[in-house]
C-alpha cells in the first residue's frame, strides 16, 4: 500500500469532506456494530448501496471482521435480488435498498451510521490473503447472473494493475459516477483509497455535475463509458469549461465510438486512454498514457499474459483472476490450461496491441454492465401474449450495445407493453431498447437460436 497521510482528505460527498483518519474511525465503528450483531470470519453480508460514503466504510467494516461482501446492484429487482441471494446465501444484509430489505432483515446504512456512534472501535485486522473478498456478478449466455468470487490476493493485485496502468499516484484526483456494485466503480473506488488519491463520489451521473466538478475540483484523470462520451460531445458549451486539469480521459467497459472520442478532443483538448477489462480479471490491457491509440484496447497491462486461443479467442492469464463461479460448475469451461477464457475474439498486431474483433459469447453490453439474452427471453416467454422470442444485441452510440427483441406473438401486444413488462422484473439497462414482430424464431433443429441471424435481418448496423 502506498504510504498515506491520515490527516488527508480521501473522500468528498456533496459538501462533506472524509479525512483518511474519519474513515478509519467510521470503519472500526462499523465493524463493532456487525461484530455484535453476529458477523464474524468467513460469513457473506449482502450489501445494496447506491454510490456514498456509507458504502466505502460498510465495505472496510465487512473486510476487518474477516468477512466477504457480497455486492448486489443497485439498479435490481426482486427477483434480480433473490437469485443473488440463494446463490450466495449470506448470512446478513446491510444496504439502503427496500428490494434488500424485502428478503431478509437489512441493516440501514443510515441506521448504521447513528448506531456506530460512540461504538468502541474495532481493531482492524488484515485479511488473509487467500480469503473471499467479494462477490460480484457477471451474466452468463444461459440465463441469470452467475456470482465471480475474488480473494483479498486477487483483488489487491487487480488495484496494482489498474495503478500501474493508470499511472496513479497520491496528487491524482478523480471522480466517480459509476456503481459501486460493479467492477469498474469498486475498482477506482479501491484503487485510490489504496494509493492515497483524492476522489469525489456522486450518487449518478450527470454531465454538468461532472463539468463543474472537474473544473472545481481540479480533476486529473475522468473516467468514461459511453454514455459520458457521448454526453460530453452533445453538450452544447463544451468550450466553456475549464478542464485542463485532466491528464487524460479513460474510457472503459463499452467499445471506443470514434467519432464521438475524436469530437470530444477536437473540443476541449483533452485526449484519451483506453482500456479492457471483465468482471472475472478486472484489468486485461490498456492503452500507453502517451501517444494511445483508440482503435486498440492497449497491451496487456503489467502483471497479465494474453494468448490467442482456438478460433481467435483472447484468453487471460493472471495473479488478478477470479477464484471461480457459484454456482461452481458455471466455471467448467471457464479456464483452458489454467487461462481466462473471455470469450472475445481479437488478436495481437505486431506492436503487441490488442484489438478486439467480435464476441464468442452472447452477451449484450450496455453501459459496461453484461446483459444475458437468455434471461430476458426467460421474462419475455413469462408474457401470455408471447408465443417465442429472441434478445440480441447492436451497436448503440449512448450505451454500446442495445438490446434487442424480436418476439412472434400468440395473440395481441405493443412492443411499449413488451418493454414494460421486462422493466417491471429486471434491471433497467436490461429493458429492450425495441421489440421488432416476427412471424418465426430461426432457431436450429436443436432448437438452439441463431442469432447472428437474427443480428443480420433484424439488427441495425452501426452508425459508426
């Protein structure tokens, strides 16, 4: 760990500042609060929290006692929530979601926070090295979110790679937008506690939130999915603001659209790094602080090996990579001779960059978060007007990917009625951006779905 001053403000929050020191002392409070209530080494807390200071201190109080957070999004519903949880079965919540609370007992964490109070600190205590740290989650082609299972090793090496790649240091300032409860977020989050870094969490994402805050708060390294970019390159004053502060801007989780990344520098300046990742090895590659290239994912970053696999398939090797699934034999073919298979097809150029081609796998990216088509067609086929159906994906300059539905009906429905339906059970960035009617599925005699078929009749091409 870099070494760190406690009197150093680590955190900000609307207009509240958190040195290292009050974080510190609003752990140990923390942790002697869930220690009597029961936790201790090796339990599981579910934890639902929206993007604030009660997240960061909940987390280093779950990891004091020895024990794993499992990280639930906070964008969910019910039954989102509750297969989380059978999945995982942790013996105790702590969150600031009703859905939570709905399924078992949930400690506030705004309960939490007056109840630590004048709570003699717990002792922090290093966690072992090889003991779960977290779960979080990542969709699988067959349906509903599998659990990714991180030890403490593994995690604390993915921040070092991330530093490293990132070219962090204790004067950086960042900000962060994204959930806490998804790879990304909870990396930056880490990652600049760790360092010694500044940043300034925001409840979501808002471009003039963001604007200002760059400017006021000095802001050295923004980070960027494709709703930001494309966000900073419609704003109608762009110019006006101030953003030299920035070393660059990273953009992660979704494809470069480079029309939009080359608009933003022709703008205000500022140029940008990119970089690749999953939820199962956070960090892969990324692109050189100086003179990158936005056509490539960069190379691989310090500390990992990329390989190309059997019909192009980029496969990971890592300290960084995840312990395995539960369910546990979600992780059969997860591995080939010990590497990550990521399912992206690429390869190597000459230089040693990395390019991404085309994805093996089925999933949908929205935003960065991983979108299962089958489980959307599981909800879809819920609907009594629904005879069959089919979800893929295509390009979208906002979000990435969109998903897609085409659906052959057994009797009346709007597509408005389709899409409604989805949102009411999952998460939003699962809803279907639109529902085309089809007569039939293709599907093989198996009864497998072809999508690229589907993708080629009904998908719409990039705009570029």
């Amino acid at each position: 760990m870099s070494r760190v001053v406690a009197d150093a403000v680590a955190l900000a929050y609307g207009d509240r500042e958190y040195t290292r020191a009050d974080l510190a002392a609003l752990s140990s409070g923390v942790a002697e609060v869930l220690r009597r209530r029961g936790v201790g080494h090796g339990d599981r807390v579910a934890l639902m929290s929206s993007n604030r200071p009660e997240f960061v201190t909940a987390l280093q109080a779950i990891w004091s006692l020895g024990a794993a957070a499992v990280l639930l999004s906070p964008a969910w519903k019910a039954g989102e929530v509750g297969h989380a949880l059978a999945l995982t079965a942790p013996g105790h919540a702590v969150g600031d979601h009703d859905v939570l609370a709905a399924h078992m007992p949930m400690l506030h964490l705004d309960e939490l926070v007056d109840a630590s109070a004048g709570t003699e600190p717990w002792t922090y205590r290093p966690p072992e090295l090889d003991a779960d740290a977290l779960f979080v989650f990542s969709s699988g082609t067959t349906g509903l979110p599998k659990a990714v299972r991180h030890t403490h090793r593994g995690f604390a090496a993915a921040i070092r790679h991330w530093r490293s790649a990132l070219g962090l240091t204790a004067t950086d300032r960042l900000q962060i937008m994204t959930p806490p409860s998804h790879i990304l977020g909870l990396l930056n989050i880490a990652m600049a506690l760790d360092t010694g870094a500044w940043i300034r969490l925001h409840p979501r994402f808002e471009v003039e939130t963001m604007l200002r805050h760059i400017e006021s708060d000095r802001i050295t390294i923004e980070m960027a999915v494709a709703p930001i970019a494309l966000a900073l390159a419609a704003h109608p004053h762009l110019e006006r603001h101030d953003l030299s502060s920035l070393r660059y801007i990273m953009w992660c989780a979704t494809p470069v659209t480079r029309s939009i990344a080359d608009a933003v520098t022709a703008r205000c300046g500022v140029s940008w790094v990119t970089a690749y990742g999953a939820t199962e090895l956070p960090v892969i590659s990324c692109n050189p602080l100086s003179g990158a290239r936005i056509d490539t994912v960069g190379r691989p970053a310090a500390g990992v090996s990329v390989r190309i696999g059997d019909g192009g398939e980029i496969q990971v090797c890592s300290e960084s990579v995840m312990a395995g699934y539960l369910p546990a034999e979600a992780g059969a073919d997860a591995f080939c001779d010990g590497w990550y298979r990521t399912g992206d097809i690429g390869h190597l150029d000459d230089d040693g960059f990395l390019h991404i081609t085309d994805r093996s796998k089925d999933m949908v990216k929205v935003r960065g978060f991983q979108v299962a088509p089958a489980e959307v067609e599981d909800v879809l086929h819920g609907h009594p007007a629904v005879a069959d159906c089919a979800v893929f994906g295509e390009p979208d300059p906002a979000d990435g990917e969109a998903v897609v539905a085409i659906v052959a009906t057994a009797s009346a429905v709007t597509a408005a009625e389709l899409i409604d339906h989805v949102g009411d059970r999952l998460a939003s960035y699962k809803r279907p951006a639109r529902v085309e009617f089809v007569t039939e599925i293709p599907r093989l005699p198996s009864g497998k779905v072809l999508r690229r078929v589907c993708k080629e009749r009904h998908g719409r091409p990039s705009d570029g």
